[in-house]
C-alpha cells in the first residue's frame, strides 16, 4: 500500500517499478506487483513526491 506520509491517506496513480515489471496503485493506493529476485527494490513514481526506491526484503 502506498500512503502520503504526513497524511496517512492512500495515493492513487503512484507507479511501482520492479526490474522491468511496472504497475500502478489503485484508487486505495493498493498495488500488487511480482518480483524475479528477492533482492530487488522497488521503485516508486508519482508527480508531486519525491522518487523513493524500497528494499522488498528476502
């Protein structure tokens, strides 16, 4: 899920990168997106906020 920090709301449109898998959050600001590697990070994309790159974990 993808939240605005300040406000905790949900934001809807942010685009989710993963290697060269792309998807977008829903009006929730919920997402799913499959990863090749556990190792991967996630990019997140959204006019207006700051490009932050996410770890996934193992």
């Amino acid at each position: 899920m993808v939240i605005d920090r300040s406000t905790k709301q949900p934001i809807q449109g942010v685009f989710i990168k993963a290697a060269l898998v792309t998807t977008r959050s829903s009006q929730l600001g919920q997402f799913e997106i499959t990863i090749a590697h556990p190792t991967d990070s996630l990019k997140k994309i959204h006019p207006g906020y700051q490009t932050r790159f996410v770890a996934t974990g193992k």
